[in-house]
C-alpha cells in the first residue's frame, strides 16, 4: 500500500506531465484540421451560434454574396472579406471555391503576448520569480551585456514601424526618435487614422478641434483635449508596453545616464497605436494597420523594418488572413518584419499568428538568468513542418523605458502586486515575455539594415539580413536549428 506521501507525490509529477500530453494533442489536432481544410477549428465547434461573422482571405470575390459582406482589405491581389456565414456547410461551400485561401472565426482575439492582466500570473510562475531578486540586484540592462551590444551601429538613417499600445513620445529617451504618430483608437472626422509627421504640419479636423502643431507638446496639449471628448488619448501609452517595446529599440539612455539603452538608438520610430491599456485589439483594426502599412505607410513614411510584439493564439501554416497580410507586406513591400512567437508556453505547436507567416523573423524568448529557454516562450514546428523561431532573445526581466507623462496601466498594477522593486529609477522597469525579445531583434535588423546603407547604399534583402544574423548569432543547439531555440541568439561583438 502507498501512504499518503507518496500519493500526493505522484500526483504532483503527474499533473505537469498529463497537462504537457494534452496541450501538444490539443495543437497537434488543430493543426492537423486546419492543415487538411484551412477553416478555422472554431468554425466546427458546436458552440459557434450561427450566423456568424469569419475572416475570408481570398484571390477572388466571384464566390461572395454582395449583401453578406461586411468590409474588405485589399493587399494587392490578396483581399480579406469579412463576411457572415450562416452555417458551417455554407462555410465549407465558400472554402471550396477555388481562390480562396482561408477562413478565420471572429471569434479569435488579437493580444499582445502578454497582456497585462495575464503577465502577472506569468510573474509568479516559481522559475520566473525567482530571478526577479537576481535581476533587480543587479539593477544592470542586462540586455546590453547578453546580446554583447556595441556602438558601431545604431541604426541611422533606418526608419522602424511598431504596432503597439502606443508610445510615451515625451519620455526623455525617447522623443529624439520619434517620427510619426498613427492612431487606429482615435480617428478623423474622414474616418481615417489619426497621423502625425514630424516636419509635417497638416491641418486635420476631429471632434471639432483642428491638429496643426509641429512640437510633440503640442501634440500631447491636442490629446489631452481629444482625452476629455472621447476618453482615450489617440497616441500617448497608457499601458506601457508600447512605450517598453519602443524603448528596447531607441532608447538614448538620457534619463538614466546611460545605464538604460535601446539596441539602435539612431533609428527613427513609427508608432502606430492599435492596442488598449490592457492589451487587446479587434481584428478589424489590426487589418485596418496593415492595409494602411501596404497602402501608405511603408513608402509613405520610408519604413525598413518592422516590429510585432503581438498575435492570435490558433494553429496555422501562414494561410490565415493575418499573416498572409503580413507575408504581402514582406513580398511586395520589402520590410523585414520581426514577430514575437508568443507566450504558450514551450510546448510543440504552439507558435502563434502571425509568427507562422511566411518571410517573418519568428522570434522567442532566452532567460540570460537561468541561461535557458524560458517555459513561458511558445515553440514550434508550424503545422506545415517549418522549424520556428528563428532567433531568441533575453525576454527575462528586460529593462527598458515605460511612460512618465502619465501613469501606466502596468505601473499602477506592480504597485497593486506588491512588485515595486521591478519599477527602476524613474521610468524604467523590468518585463519580460517574447514581445520584448522581438524588439531585441528589431534593434539588430536596423543595424545590419543601416549597415548596408553604408556599405553598399542600398536596403539589405530578407536573405542577407539572415545571413548576416547567423553570422552573429551564439548557437544554443550546436548541431541543428531546433523548435525552441531556433538558430540561438545574437550578438553584436560578432556582426562583421
């Protein structure tokens, strides 16, 4: 007979096991689904009350009931409809016209992959917490020291796009890199994205107030006042995770002496502002940014590299609509788009969209701590058999800039947690996840963009930004590029 003790013992071993078994069924089998149909898994569920609203990617619009669509996005010949079904055999009838690519469920939400009332319960986790005494100790940028960052780079004359929360475009270190200003929260009384250019004086109407300003406190005395109308500031982060990104990319370490630095900190920054304080955005506005990228923003704004802290938890092999989105921006526009993978945790499968996208730097995350792959960061394959990420970075307690013009979402909830200790000098503070790892990687791709400028006065393509990564990447997996760790992560002191 087993006592007690040994009971409980097995249980605790079992548990972690049972749950690993059953997560890699999970993506496993909805892999497999979308492989074999490229329809949403979601769409077969009986929970799914029809009709409903999905997400058509297709070549073609012969197949489409005028009277059932909602909205297109068009990227060259690629065009997303958003459509209602009335039943999953008029979905598997619409799926079967030839042209159309996939369809996606409206029931999917795009997140950052940590949004902010999840990332605490990330904090807690025994391994992550554990380093956070480590970190804070050291009260280094650790980042700088891990990746062997150097100055001979930094990014000039290279312009770097983020979709986020928006940014502290006032913040000390941050304001010198400031380019544009996008907003899919708050928009023109033409209906179209709030923009703002630095050396752009433009006169847009909205709510009765006319922007016509060339300073950036111009710009926040205009929000302030939209604030009051609307009660969301179109540009200015209120969750800090935009502003964090940004900062890992750009930040000139000016309020903190230099201690705390962005990787490229000669690049100028295009924020556009999708997301809400706490993290969450409708697929709709991520389709809006998008199309705005490969309509105007990307020629318009001269924009090199791109970089995506966020995306859909669901299996896909880069058909969904997203990501073929993401994929035309790459084909027919020329950015390099860097994506975080997620955080799934490491299990098989379960990279996330648009990561899956075809021409993307998938990007996961390293804990220079532990010196390992952190549990949280998702893996590969893709469900189409290609080895994801390419690349990890620190994604563990980095350091980096969060907003001092107003008080965040995240300061306010440390503060609630009890985890002061990670809000270092005045604005800064430690996060991790993959959406900082990504931004890592951004600030590396500016420099080897910036380096090709120079060197041969021209933009690096897709291929030879890899080559040049792995020629200063530090393998983790010797022999191989491997599911969670990619080709390793890399370092500056080696980039020729």
């Amino acid at each position: 007979m087993m006592n007690l003790k040994t009971i409980a013992y097995l249980v605790i071993i079992t548990i972690p096991i049972v749950y690993a078994l059953v997560t890699i069924v999970y993506w496993n089998t909805h892999s497999n689904l979308y492989i074999l149909t490229h329809i949403d898994p979601i769409l077969f569920s009986k929970n799914v009350k029809y009709p409903t609203i999905v997400y058509v990617a297709t070549y073609t619009l012969n197949p489409f009931n005028k009277s059932k669509i909602l909205k297109i996005w068009e990227f060259g010949n690629l065009k997303i409809v958003k459509y209602i079904v009335d039943s999953v055999d008029e979905v598997k009838k619409l799926k079967s016209y030839l042209g159309v690519e996939s369809i996606m469920s409206m029931y999917r939400h795009v997140l950052l992959p940590e949004p902010l009332d999840k990332i605490m319960s990330m904090y807690v986790e025994k391994k992550l917490f554990e380093t956070i005494a480590i970190a804070v100790a050291t009260g280094k940028d650790v980042k700088l020291e891990f990746h062997k960052i150097t100055w001979k780079y930094i990014g000039r004359n290279v312009t770097v796009c983020v979709i986020d929360t928006g940014v502290d475009y006032l913040h000390p270190d941050l304001r010198h890199s400031i380019k544009a200003l996008v907003s899919f929260r708050v928009f023109t009384e033409a209906g179209q994205p709030l923009l703002w250019v630095k050396g752009v004086n433009k006169t847009v109407l909205i709510h009765g107030k006319i922007i016509n300003v060339s300073t950036l406190e111009g710009v926040w005395k205009f929000e302030q006042e939209v604030y009051l109308e609307v009660g969301e500031y179109p540009w200015m982060d209120t969750s800090s995770h935009g502003t964090h990104v940004i900062g890992i990319i750009a930040g000139s370490g000016v309020l903190s002496r230099g201690k705390v630095m962005g990787i490229a900190p000669g690049v100028e920054v295009v924020s556009i502002k999708v997301f809400n304080e706490k993290g969450y955005a409708s697929i709709d506005s991520i389709l809006d940014s998008l199309e705005w990228l490969y309509k105007i923003g990307i020629d318009y704004l001269n924009i090199d590299v791109c970089s995506f802290s966020w995306g859909v938890e669901m299996s896909s092999d880069g058909s969904d609509p997203i990501s073929l989105a993401v994929s035309k921006l790459i084909k027919d526009k020329g950015v390099i788009i860097v994506v975080a993978m997620g955080n799934s945790y490491i299990f098989p499968y379960t990279i996330n969209v648009p990561a899956v996208c075809h021409g993307c730097i998938a990007v996961g995350a390293y804990d220079p701590f532990s010196n390992s792959i952190t549990l949280f960061s998702s893996s590969g394959p893709t469900p189409d058999g290609r080895i994801k990420p390419d690349f990890v970075a620190d994604g563990v307690w980095v350091l980096s800039t969060i907003p001092v013009t107003v008080t965040s979402y995240y300061e306010l909830l440390l503060r609630t947690y009890h985890l002061d200790d990670l809000l270092i000098y005045r604005g800064y503070a430690y996060m991790s996840g993959t959406s900082m790892a990504t931004p890592i990687v951004a600030g590396f791709v500016a420099k080897i963009v910036e380096k090709y400028k120079i060197l041969y006065g021209r933009k690096p393509t897709l291929e030879e930004v890899i080559n040049e990564l792995l020629h200063c990447t530090e393998r983790i997996n010797p022999f191989f590029k491997d599911i969670w760790s990619g080709w390793g992560y890399p370092r500056e002191d080696w980039l020729r």
